[in-house]
C-alpha cells in the first residue's frame, strides 16, 4: 500500500513522500485495513521501529475533530509535539506540566500532546477541550500494566470513553503477551505483528561466542584473565568496539548511574572516534564493512570532529562537574545517559546520537522506554538490578524493549541484540529467560489501596460520581472490570470513601442519604493533583505550623512540609551523610513540623529533611555543582526536585487558604524556585 493512496490529504502525501514514507510497513497496512483511517478503534501491538508513530499520524489526520496523544514521558512528549508540528498545517500543542490548571490554551489545537497525569489533571480542573475531541492516541498502553502510572491512565481512558463515547482509541503497545485483552476492553480491532524493517537477530555471549536465535554463532573473544578487570565489561567493550568497527552504533545497558558512567569511561579508552573515522572511510571507499545498504557512510568519515563538536554543546548547556565528565566522554565518541543528568544534556546527547555524531551510549534500562535512539547493536550487560533489599531480574519486556532498539531502518543492514553471561549456565539461563519467553501479561493495578483512593476522591470531586453505586458505575469501565469475571470493588471501594470520610475529604451529601460529597479540602487535594495521602499529611503540617512561633516558620519550614509527603520524590541517604543530616535536623528543630523523636517513619524522614536543606539552599543562592558535590545527587535529580517542590508549594498555598492557615514562606519559597 503506497501512501498516495490513503485518504490523505495532497499536503500530507507530500509532506511524507518528502521524508522518505511512500510505502506502508505491513503492519500499518494492517492498521489502515482494521479502520485506524475510518475512525475505528485500533490496538497496534508492533515491534519498535515498525512505523507506530505514522499509524499514529494517519489516526490524527483522519480524525474529524481534534486529537490527543498520550504518552508517559515529558522527553517523548516534546519529540512528538516537534514532529506533529512540521505537519503541514497542524496547530500543534503541549502541556506536560501544570497540574492545577485545565489548559485552557489548548483549546482550538489540532493536536495536543500531554503525559496521562496531565490529561487526568486537566479534566479534574475541567478542561472544555477534553470534550472536543475526536481521536485518542495512546502510545505504551502497555504502562496500563505499571505500579502508579498504570491506574491513572487506566481511569483517565475510562473517563474519555465515557464523556465522549464517540471518540476513536488507537493504542500502540510494544509486543506483550496479552494484547488481545487491550483491544476487548477498547473494543478495537487488534493488529499484532513481529515484522521489523530491519532484521533483528538477539543472542547471548559466553565463552568467547555469541549464539543467536537464528541458529548462528560469532566468535567474540575477549581476553578476561586478567583479575584487576570485570569480565562482564571486557566482554561489553569488545562487543561495542566490533558493532563501531562494522560501521554502526550501539547501546550499552547497565544496572546503574555509577555503572554507565564507568563503563563510558571504560570505552573511552578504546578511542572508538578513531575506529569510526577507519570504518567509514573503508565503506566510503568501497570496502565491504557492515555490508552497509546506505550511502551516507562517505559523508561522516570525522567522527573525531562530530564528538568534539558535541562536546562543545554539552559544556555549553551546562558547566557542572558531571556536565564536564559527560563531554570529556562525548569527546572520544562515548556518552553516558541516565535520570541524574539534566534534561538539557540528556536531551543533546539523544539527539547527537539520532545524528550520528555519537558512536555509543552507556545508559541505565529507562532509556529503553523514552525516546527515539536505535543502534546497529545493543549489548545488555546487565540483566538485574538493586531493588532496596537485594538484586532482582528485569522484567522480560523491559528487556525485549532494550533488545528492540537494535536496528536503524535505512541506516543498518541488520540488528543486533546480545545479552552477556557469566558463562554457559548462565547462557541457558538468560536464554530461557529472556530470549525465548515471551514478554508479561499487562494486569491491571487499579485495586491498589492508595490508586483507589486517588481515584474515587477525584471522580466524586468533579462531579462524575456522587455515591459508591456511581463510583463503582464508573470503574466498570477500567481495564481491571474488563479483565475480571466479578470484579466485586464495592468492598475495597466501600474502604476507600470511608477513609475519605475519616480524613475529611468526602462527607456525606446532606440531601442524600446515600450519596457523597467532596468537602472543600477534598474538592482543593483533588483539583491540585496531589494525593489523598499528600493532602492529607500537608494538612497535618500547616496545623503544627499554625501552633509554631511565627519567627520560627521559615522557607526550610514549606520545604520540610512537602518535602516529606509521597508525592515528593526521595532523595537518597548515604551512610556517611545521614550523622551530618541528623545533626542539622538537631539544630534546625525549631523550623521543622515533625519532632524527630516522633517520625513515624525516621529514616525517610532525614531523606525528606535532606532533600529540603537542599531546597533552601537553592533558594538561597547555592550553585548547582556546590549542591551536586556536597549531597551527592546529579544535576538531573536537583531539577526534578526543584519542578516538584514548585508544583507542591503551590498546591501547599491551595490548602493552606481552604483551611485558614497564614503560611507566607510557602509563596515566598515557591517564588525562589
């Protein structure tokens, strides 16, 4: 199928014969022929790389109306939002913050793209656009499936469908073992393919060989006998070192921050611009490495060059010790890639390496699920990670996702996944348990306590329900009623508002015996996107503020106050910071809400004490590498802490109005920010 020969629009045609789409993949003209053209709900469950985002496309551009596109990543959201916005004219929008307001600027979009909290927020706070639209895109509906996000996007579906039964779903899902469960709950016809433009072939290495799935082996000898070394990463090296040879790129998977950035440092020392520089210029004259099927090996025969340049750019988006550590790296070709960089240099870096101004990436799994940035090979060296009391293995998908970005259409000839063992035991062992088993089943966690809680306060608070009949009418359009024969909530519902009740945030209707009600503090909790939990234990807080003498509430005081609720995002305590943390706690007593020898939870309590010293320091007038040095954190987190405290002063304000108490530090710190 051709894509002249779409119900598109003659601007379109071109502008997509112009970037290289003139014939559908397979698996989009599945798409096309299950409806995604004619409004029809579609459930795409495709390998990366075959084409989602112009199934996508194609559901947005034939949609009569407007159109949403949800996906679980700002980073995403902002490459999306670029590439919707070149479409010839597209009014394109983005929201991905915010979450007291409706977003209201969206209204009159041809297409909004948000993350799903946004979405949910926005119709908390009644955004008028919501009912307007004509098509919905879901891109990893598969995160339906995950602790947290996964009951928001499930119920923010679920009210979309409701409020506007005649809306077109289109959800695009990696390969999962249970997609035809998505598309019964969507009524949606369901496409599931394996096809990949390119081929992909994954194995496992040890014992100096690579076997793959395909039934053919390659000889990888690596030279581990020397103890100073780490096998492992010996074994990573010379299979990244073999992938740039051969002309390509490759993707380097480790357990943690400190692992990519070691291993970066690790290949750096292979001089990997150099043997970029030799590849290209034995394709550019005629050599057969890679059997590479594109021309465009000619023209980047400098990868020395295109590192230093990207080094520049990194040194100029930010001056911080981890900043410099990053282009000292970028400099020979190697980038490390994880949360604790800033968004600006994690942001250079994807796009260098998409530019193929970057021969490696060591980065952490998270990088499997955000953005665009395949490579000719992708090498997992590490296929568990510290989950708080020990090590534990990855999920399959989380791998298989990791494995799907091997493989550039129009660039590499072929992908290449491998997955490196200690030795044959453990070749069986990853073979069994990641090459062959087929990824897990997408189950619904909206019976989740807390989920629940969040939920119901928000479907009572704007009015979609108001008694338990209602709510539970309500979630009998989740993924979870879909998936369960009885799904028998009322009891865990019927818990859920009677908790609600106890904290103050739902109260009996007063002209209805069985009806319910938000109070005006739920109604506030609700409307600024916190949790109950959150709320609930900010109030607690302005309360003992309120008893506190005025001269003692200070900016520590509103951090200390959101710092330690669940919203807030932990930051890590180190054995050797936590006595200098206690001790500042000591001093600084008077300032803070919660009297050490009552925490309930004392230890999470010094991290939220540290993560608000950090805070008002900040405000304060320290520098980031000052904070990035003293409390070990990256510059990453120090940005995430700072947008979150921002939204949770703010929302602090909120409540503190709703129930009188006077907290001027709260605007005053949030102003700093």
């Amino acid at each position: 199928m051709r894509v002249a020969d779409l119900p598109l629009a003659p601007e379109y045609v071109d502008h997509f014969e112009q970037e290289g789409i003139e014939e559908l993949y397979p698996p989009q003209t599945a798409a096309v022929d299950a409806g995604v053209c004619d409004g029809g709900n579609v459930v795409a469950a495709i390998p990366t790389a075959s084409g989602k985002t112009f199934v996508a496309e194609l559901a947005l551009l034939t949609a009569d109306g407007p159109g949403l596109y949800v996906c679980p990543l700002r980073a995403l959201a902002r490459e999306k939002f670029e590439e919707f916005d070149r479409l010839p004219g597209v009014d394109a929008g983005i929201s991905t913050g915010d979450y007291d307001s409706a977003a209201s600027d969206l209204a009159g979009k041809d297409v909004v793209v948000a993350t799903s909290e946004k979405v949910d927020s926005a119709i908390r706070n009644g955004a008028d656009w919501v009912g307007d639209l004509a098509c919905v895109v879901v891109d990893e509906v598969h995160l339906l499936g995950a602790e947290g996000r996964g009951p928001t996007l499930e119920v923010t579906l679920a009210t979309l469908r409701r409020e506007a039964p005649a809306v077109q779903i289109v959800a695009l899902s990696a390969t999962v073992d249970n997609p035809e469960d998505i598309a019964d709950w969507l009524d949606a016809e369901l496409v599931e393919s394996t096809w990949r433009p390119v081929d992909l072939r994954i194995g496992v290495h040890a014992d100096d060989t690579v076997r793959f799935d395909d039934d053919t082996e390659a000889s990888v000898p690596v030279d581990t006998a020397d103890p100073a070394t780490n096998a492992d990463t010996e074994v990573t090296a010379e299979l990244v070192r073999g992938a740039v040879a051969d002309g390509g790129q490759a993707l380097a998977f480790v357990n943690s921050r400190r692992e990519a950035e070691a291993l970066a440092d690790r290949l750096a020392d292979e001089r990997l611009t150099a043997v970029a520089d030799a590849a290209a210029a034995d394709t550019a004259a005629g050599d057969d490495v890679g059997e590479r099927s594109d021309d465009t090996a000619a023209d980047d025969t400098d990868a020395t060059a295109d590192a230093a340049t990207v080094a520049e750019e990194l040194r100029e988006a930010g001056g911080t010790e981890t900043g410099e550590r990053l282009a000292e790296s970028a400099a020979r070709g190697v980038a490390f890639h994880h949360a604790g960089l800033s968004s600006d240099h994690r942001a250079l870096v994807e796009r260098a390496f998409r530019e193929r101004r970057l021969a490696v990436i060591c980065a952490t799994p998270t990088l499997a699920a955000g953005v665009n940035v395949p490579a000719r090979r992708v090498v997992v060296r590490d296929q568990q990670r510290y989950a708080g009391s020990g090590y534990e293995w990855l999920p399959v998908l989380e791998v298989h996702q990791m494995c799907g970005r091997a493989g550039r259409p129009h660039l590499d000839p072929y992908g290449e996944a491998v997955l490196v063992a200690a030795g044959e035991g453990e070749r069986t062992e990853l073979w069994d348990r990641y090459v062959t088993a087929d990824a897990e089943a997408v189950e619904s966690k909206l019976r989740d306590p807390a989920a629940l809680r969040t939920h119901t306060l928000a479907l009572v608070a704007t009015g979609f329900a108001g008694s338990q009949a209602e709510v539970l009418d309500a979630f009998a359009g989740t993924f979870y009623a879909s998936r369960t024969p009885n799904p028998d909530l009322g009891g865990d519902v019927g818990d859920a508002i009677a908790s609600l009740v106890d904290d103050g945030l739902l109260a009996p209707a007063a002209d209805d015996d069985a009806g319910i009600e938000a109070t005006p503090l739920g109604e506030q909790v609700s409307r600024q996107y916190v949790t109950p939990d959150t709320g609930v234990r900010i109030v607690a807080s302005l309360r003992t503020v309120e008893a506190m003498p005025p001269e003692k509430v200070t900016e520590l005081t509103a951090f200390e106050v959101i710092c330690d609720t669940p919203d807030m995002v932990d930051t890590y305590l180190g054995n050797a910071e936590r006595a200098e943390i206690y001790q500042f706690a000591r001093r600084r007593s008077a300032e803070l809400t919660t009297d050490m020898t009552h925490a309930d939870d004392f230890e999470g309590w010094l991290e939220s004490v540290k993560t608000a010293r950090i805070l008002a320091e900040w405000v304060d007038g320290a520098s980031v590498d000052e904070l990035v040095e003293t409390y070990r954190i990256g510059p990453g987190d120090l940005e995430s802490r700072i947008e979150r405290a921002e939204w949770l002063l703010g929302a602090a304000d909120a409540l503190a109005d709703v129930v009188g108490v006077s907290f001027p530090a709260l605007s005053s710190a949030r102003s700093k920010l």
